[in-house]
C-alpha cells in the first residue's frame, strides 16, 4: 500500500512537473490567433460596448473598418504593442479592452490580489488565534487527537449503521 | 384608466406606510391588535399594487398610446405575450413590477405569519419600509402612468427588437424573483438582531427564503446568457457587462450565506459574518439596480439613463446605517458558542469558500466600477472588459472547485490529514489519469496558451469534485441498500430522500461542474465569416456550409430574410439551418436570429450579419462552439438539486421486525439508524 501510494505520488509530481515545463515553453503563435488575441484586447467603437471581434451590430462598419487596420498593420509586421498603441492614440484608452499594467491603471489588477492574500491571512490568523483558545463547551474534543477521533466516528458509523 | 392606476399606486404608498408606522408602534408598545392591522395593510398593499400593474398590462393590450410608457415600449402589431412584457421592458415598467414583487413576496410573508408572530412583524415591518421605497420612486420619480403631452400618436415605438424574444419574456421576472427575494431573508436577519431573536430559528426561516431568492436569480442569470446566446449573435453568453455583473454580486455573496450558514445552524459559529452576509446580499441587489437605472457605468443593458440614481444612494446610505446601529447595539447577541478547531475540518472549508466567494464577489465589483473611479482620479476613463475578469476570476474559480472537491471528505471539527489523504486518493487519481488522457490524446495542449491550461485545469478539478460527489453518493447507498435489501441506486434515492438538503446541495454542485466542463470549452472557440451566394461553401472545423438559397417574408411586426444553408460533415448531409435577419418596423432597427445546432459537444452557431454593402452579397458568420451544451444541462441540474434541497426530508421507515428479530428495535435506536445512514460519508 505504501509503494502504491510513493508511485502515485511521484506521478503525479511528475505530471505537474511536465505539465508547468511544458507551459513555460510555450509554442509559436500563428497569424490565425495572433488576430484572435489581438482582436480580443480591443473594444468595438459602434457603441455595442462589446470586445472588436464580438461586435453583434447587423452590418457594422466600424467593426469592419477596425479589424481592417488591424490586419493592415500585422501585415505591416507591427508588434502587438505598436498596434495597440496606434488604436490608443486613434481611439483613445478606452478601445483597450482592459487597463494597462502602467500608471494608476497597475491598481486594477493589484487590487484583486491584495485583498485575496489577506483575506487568506485573515483567515489563517483567525482560526490560528481561535485554535489557541480554550474550548468553551464542555462537550468539545479538548486534547483528543484527530486520528482518535477518526477511529471513534468510525465505530460509531460501524455499530449504528443500517 | 391611467387615472385609476395613478391612484391605485398612491393609495399603494398609503398602504406601505401605514403598515411601516403601525407596525413600528405596534412593536414599540407591544399591542398585538395595531399589528395586526399593520399587517392587513400590508397584504392591501399587493391588492393595490396588482391593480396597477393590472392596469398598465390592459394599457398595453388596448393600445393607449396616451400612457408615454406604453407609447415607448410597445406598437398594435406588437405580439400579445411581448405586449405583456412590456410591463418590464422598460425602466418605469420594471419598477412598478418590482414592486408587485416585493408585495407578493410580503403577502406571502404576513399569510404565513403564525410561523412566529412577533418576528413576521418586525420583519414586515423591514419590507413594508423597504415598500415605501420603490412606492415612492414610482409614484414621484418614475411614474409608469406619466401621459403623453400633446396629440396622441396613432402607434407607439415598439419594443427594443432585442427583447423580442420568448427567453426575455421569462429572464427578467426570474431575474427580479431573485433581486426581490433576497429582502424577505434580509428582512428575517434585520428583524432577529434588532429583537435579539433567541435560537436559530430566524436563521432556518431565513436559509429558506435565501435558497428561493438564489434558486431564482440563478435561473435568471442563466435564462439571461442563454438569451445573449441566442439572441445577441456574439457567439458567446457573457460579456462581463456591468449589468450581468450587477446580477452575479448578490448571487455570490449569497452563495457564500447558504454555506456559512451551515456553520451557524450546526455549530453556533459565524453569527456576526451571516448576519453581514445577509446585509451586503439584500444591499448588492439594490447597488446592482442602481448601477442599471442611473447611468453611472455604461452598459449595452442598462436603462435610459434618469433621475432615480439619487434616490438608491439614499436608500442604500440609510439600509447601511441601519444595519450598522443595529449590529452596534446588539452585537453581544452574535457571539460564536464554539470556536474553529482545526484547519483541516469542514468549518474552515466553509470559511475558505466564503472567503474566495466574497473576494470573487470584490474583484467583479472592483472590475465594474474602476472605469468610474479612473475617471474620477486621472480624468480618462478606461474600458474593464472580459480580459480582466477572466484573468482575475478564472483562478479563483478554480481554488473554489478545489475546495468543493474537498468539502464532503472533511468531517466537522478535525479530520486527520491520514483519513483526508485516505478519502481524496481514489478522486485525486481519477482526475490526474482523465487529464493525462486529454492531453495524451491530444484533445487539449496546455502549452500552447494559458486558456487551454486553464481549461484542463477546470476539466480535471471536476471530475476530482464529481469523484468525490459520488463516492459520497454510493457509500451512503451501500449503507441504505445493505440495510434495506435493495440496490444501491434505490438506496441513494433513499438517501438523498432522508437528507434532501444535504444530497440536493451535492446534486447543485455536480450542476456548477457540468456547467465549469461547458466554460471550459470556450478556449477552443473558433470562428469564421464569408460572403455566400447560391451555391457557395464554406467551412468550419468538420462541418462545410452550402448556400442554397436566401428568401424573404413579411409580418404586420417585422420583415425578414433568411439564408438556406445544408449542413455537411463528413461528406454527409446532415442537417439545413435557417440564420434569418429581421428588420423591426416600428422601432426602424435591425436584428439577428441565430440558427444553432447544439449537440453534446459543439454548437454549429450561425449569424446572418447582413450584406456586403460595396456588392450586396449577404455575409454569412458561423461559429463553432464546443460544449455549450453542458452549461445549460449544468443549469437544469443546479434546478433540479435546490429543488431538492427545499423539499421536506422523509423519516427512514422502520424495517419491519421478522420472527428471528425477537423484538422490534426501539424508536430511538431506529431513529438513530436513520441518523446514521444520513450521516454516512464523513458529517
């Protein structure tokens, strides 16, 4: 049992392993879904409020004429921050799809990540701080130990199952 | 008549604040026969109400054209069922059904008010306040009987195309069912702590009503992507706009109540945190409605913009200082009896969960509201899309499913990390060889972009939560079938009979999973667009498109036209679809109706999105969607478990004794067995 159980761990450390590597080498990136990517970084301007390649509107021109100089400029051989920056400075911030990681805009995206590591911290804190705490019932399990606990509701399914 | 619903409507705000006042002095003097006029008032207060309700839908149906609302959201040829809906396709339509809800929901409240008289009242007395509210916003803000000045005109506006839909007639009541639903629960919470409600009481009453207003709002949330699915011709079913996030912040925050409460009922722990929980539920569905109506966030689903935004800041700033004196003054009645034991228990689980669900709920009110406050720190707004919010909420989606995968193997109080590792093995192996497979088979590269890696993240993690789902299932139905000399599927029945709560909460949960499998297949969206005339291909993953013909009809309502396309896969003909384009005559606007073929694993998805205006060829969009079919099957499940968890648990019947048995066992101990079998699987 304990081999099978060493086995099973190993593998699946070393399928996590594979799985991280294999991400960090990230393959190329064909033109098909550099357009895809790109397409999704910017937002309609027809006034659907809707991300460029999403844009619902029956026969809107602005969408067209859009994903026209996008293609245009990857044709040129632009990178990506190049023709983001030329929508921006055509259309203004708000055609990005989301806020940029500079400026005031870096406390979009920090601001989720705070509050979920503390609201962990928090978390962990406050049951460290009940745990230290004496057991106000008398019925609580005061010093026994989980496993011994374990055994008990064990035998207590045991000798009271159907 | 529009005179008479005018009427109907101030005597409504009579009513409502009657039945605030009376029963306020009723409690403060403690005279049972004031509150029991306070309370007949508020049952009034619906007969007012439905009467002008009533009158606005006979508006419609006879086309008085005087009432402007009617003049602005409906036309003679407009369809009987969306001239009905027309009650809540507009903004001072929508509040007058908000408030026939709310009174529907207080009639309900004061008939059942032997339940506990004294609490009912305090609590009618809350929602007869909260009444007084949208009351008045109808009667002086957004008045749904305002007449049109000057010459009446012949036909009205007509109804925004894009509500023209059998899925909208339905999406907004389930949606306000919700919205509405969470006050009876805020009521019930405000109602114990200002009377210091002893026991748990209040809180059963109130995980009740909360299941019931979640169970709507779930289905509304759903009917209202299934809607944009259909409808918007996007291809996708949520956009992450401010209006769908306004929906999603009290369903979060209310989700987390129906998990903490548990603690609360079986523990005495997290009174404090609940009754907060119950507060910011009830608060986020009246911010959610003021971020709709009062054009601070621009959304392609908000309202018109007008003058009711003040009004909701009031009211909020008053439901929060409420709340805040009460909690001040009787916080002392909160305190926990027991203290958490252990990391590794099913109380911190829960507090985990609520943890990762209110920070869930933070990162989307953050997200929706940092254009506003952008604006307001650098002077330029910025756009917060779904990159953002995937980017933030995926992760913590994925940590959420960890947990409910780990959930049912903790045991309350302590549970040894030997019998958790004992427990997860099985489920934890199962969902590393089910993703090993998938990339193995080459179904999903998780190298090639981090959506893909996320996408087999969400495919693995449930499975892991369905392994452990139904581990829990068959262990508790072995007990029962061995006890009860039948199958194990007879016997999980049983069990899920004997704890419908318990079981229906697992069933909602293999319903978030079949829904987390159909999110995942968004990575491997694709889509393609082309001009198509008679006889032209075109192809998208194994299917290929051929343009047979296009054709036109014309109704009193609308004009459209179709594409004939024959659908191929594998050389084979398999189906033919109709995408069709409408042109809406009375509004003057155009709209889509997408042709889909939905199968377990894709949807073929089209879109007639006009013509090509430099040659007219019609253009023709086809998407391939991979299973969307399982977000709405998860729906039905997450249905049909709350449905589930809401019934009546069955008392175990007692075996009968057989002549070797000597004796019938005593009540208790087969009282016990019953315990047993339901606390099967770990509790």
């Amino acid at each position: 049992m304990k081999i099978a159980r060493k086995i099973f761990h190993r593998w699946a450390m070393g399928l996590l392993l594979v799985s991280a590597l294999l991400l960090m080498g990230a393959s190329g990136d064909p033109q098909g879904q550099r357009f895809d990517r790109l397409g999704h970084n910017l937002m309609c301007q027809c006034g659907c409020g809707q991300v460029l390649l999403e844009c619902n509107h029956v026969g809107c021109s602005t969408s067209e004429q859009m994903r026209k100089e996008m293609k245009l400029a990857m044709a040129r051989g632009d990178s990506d921050d190049v023709i983001l920056a030329g929508f921006v400075g055509k259309y203004g911030p708000t055609v990005l799809s989301a806020p940029t990681t500079t400026g005031f805009n870096r406390v979009a995206w920090i601001m989720p990540v705070v509050i979920f590591l503390a609201a962990l911290g928090a978390v962990v804190l406050v049951v460290r701080a009940w745990k230290k705490r004496k057991p106000k019932d008398p019925g609580s399990s005061g010093g026994t130990p989980p496993e011994e606990l374990d055994e008990f509701r064990r035998r207590a399914r045991e000798e009271t199952a159907l | 008549m529009p005179q008479i619903g005018s009427f109907t409507l101030l005597l409504g705000l009579a009513l409502s604040v009657y039945a605030f006042a009376a029963g306020l002095f009723a409690i403060v003097r403690n005279d049972d026969r004031l509150s029991e006029t306070a309370r007949r008032a508020g049952i009034a207060v619906f007969l007012a109400v439905t009467a002008a309700s009533g009158i606005l839908v006979y508006a419609a149906f006879h086309n008085d054209f005087s009432v402007a609302y009617i003049l602005h959201h409906s036309n003679r040829a407009l369809p009987g069922a969306y001239k009905f809906a027309a009650l809540w396709s507009g903004q001072e339509g929508s509040l007058l059904f908000w408030c026939w809800l709310l009174a529907a929901y207080g009639l309900v409240l004061r008939l059942r008010h032997k339940v506990d008289t004294r609490l009912v009242g305090h609590a009618s007395m809350i929602m007869s306040a909260v009444q007084v509210f949208f009351l008045v916003l109808v009667n002086f803000a957004a008045h749904p009987f305002a007449l049109v000045t000057g010459a009446i005109p012949a036909d009205g506006n007509g109804l925004n195309p894009l509500l023209q839909y059998p899925e909208m007639v339905i999406h907004p009541p389930m949606l306000y069912l919700g919205y509405v639903g969470m006050t009876v629960p805020f009521c019930f919470a405000l109602a114990a702590l200002i009377m210091k409600y002893p026991g748990e009481k209040w809180i059963h009453i109130t995980r009740r009503w909360t299941m019931v207003g979640w169970l709507f709002l779930t289905c509304g949330i759903f009917l209202g992507s299934y809607w944009a699915y259909r409808v918007l011709g996007w291809g996708g079913w949520w956009g992450w706009d401010p209006v769908e996030n306004a929906s999603l912040l009290p369903w979060l925050t209310g989700t987390a109540f129906l998990h903490s409460v548990m603690m609360q009922e079986k523990r005495g722990m997290m009174k404090v945190w609940n009754m907060w929980l119950i507060f910011s539920t009830f608060l986020l569905a009246i911010f959610g409605t003021f971020l709709t109506r009062s054009g601070v966030v621009s959304s392609v689903h908000a309202f018109a913009e007008s003058n009711i935004g003040p009004y909701f800041v009031y009211f909020l700033a008053l439901t929060f200082a409420t709340c805040m004196y009460f909690y001040v003054r009787n916080r002392s009645h909160l305190e926990s009896e027991h203290k958490l034991e252990s990391l590794i228990s099913r109380e911190s689980s829960f507090l985990f969960n609520n943890v990762l669900l209110l920070v869930a709920a933070f990162a989307v009110l953050w997200g929706t509201l940092f254009p506003v406050l952008s604006e307001w720190v650098t002077g330029h707004k910025v756009t917060v899309g779904p990159p953002f919010f995937n980017k933030v909420n995926i992760p913590i989606a994925l940590f959420l499913l960890l947990l409910t995968a780990l959930g049912p193997l903790l045991a309350w109080r302590k549970t040894s990390t030997e019998s958790l590792r004992k427990n997860f093995a099985i489920p934890a192996a199962i969902a590393l060889a089910v993703g090993a497979v998938l990339v193995a088979m080459g179904y999903i590269k998780p190298w090639v972009d981090m959506s893909y890696f996320y996408s087999l993240m969400t495919i693995m993690l449930s499975v892991l939560v369905a392994a452990t789902i139904g581990s829990e299932f068959i262990r508790g139905g072995l007990v029962i079938a061995r006890h009860n000399d039948s199958n194990v599927f007879f016997g999980m029945y049983q069990l899920t009979r004997r704890n419908t709560r318990r079981y229906g909460g697992y069933v909602v949960h293999l319903g978030v999973i079949v829904t987390m499998i159909g999110f995942a297949g968004v990575a491997f969206y694709q889509n393609t667009e082309q001009e198509l005339g008679f006889g032209d291909k075109m192809a998208i993953g194994p299917y290929t498109l051929v343009c047979r013909s296009y054709t036109q009809d014309d109704k009193p309502n609308f004009s459209s036209e179709w594409a004939i396309l024959d659908i191929y896969k594998g050389g084979k003909q398999i189906t033919t679809m109709y995408p069709e384009q409408r042109f809406y005559k009375a509004s003057g606007q155009p709209a889509t109706i997408v042709a889909n073929r939905s199968t377990v694993m894709e949807d073929l998805y089209l879109v007639y999105t006009g013509k090509n205006p430099e040659n007219g060829r019609p253009i023709i969009k086809a998407h391939l969607n991979p299973l969307v079919w399982w977000i709405w099957a998860g729906a039905h499940l997450i249905l049909v478990g709350t449905i589930i968890a809401l019934m009546p648990n069955m008392q175990a019947k007692r075996k009968k004794p057989s002549a070797g048995d000597g004796q019938a066992r005593a009540p208790a101990e087969a009282k016990a067995e019953n315990q047993a079998a339901v606390e099967a699987g770990g509790d």
